[in-house]
C-alpha cells in the first residue's frame, strides 16, 4: 500500500518532525507510529511512545517505511 492508495481510503497521514532524523506519523486521531533515517535506511517503527515503538521494517524509501507504519496500525485496529 502507498501513501496514494492509503489516501483514498482514509485521510492522509500527518507528519511531525520529531528530532533531526525522527518523525513521528499520526492519523487525525493518535500517533501511529515513528520513521528514523538511519544512514541510506529509513526503520518503520509502531507504537505510540516512541521509547517503547517496535521495529516493523527497513526501506530504502521513505514512502515505503510510512506506508508500513499506515499497514501496521492498520492490523491493530
């Protein structure tokens, strides 16, 4: 799923700048989980705390590593 299909289906994901290399990925309600650059990767995190988020994936695309994070949250719902 790409953050296009993602949009049609529900309202696009909110991103907020959490620290230089973190942000954090929010629906219009919670938080929904984290994206870290780390060197080339960009590492998907779920969770709404970011101490306690869990790696759900790595990506060489930022778009990727959201929509991970949007599928995720999704499964939890």
């Amino acid at each position: 799923m790409t953050i296009e299909s993602f949009s049609r289906h529900a309202t696009r994901p909110d991103i907020s700048l959490v620290s230089e290399d973190t942000y954090c990925v929010l629906s219009p309600e919670e938080t929904m989980g984290f994206v870290a650059k780390v060197g080339n990767l960009f590492v998907a995190h779920s969770g709404t705390d970011l101490a306690h988020a869990i790696e759900i994936g790595q990506s060489l695309s930022w778009d990727e590593a959201v929509s991970m994070v949007v599928r995720a949250f999704g499964t939890l719902r």
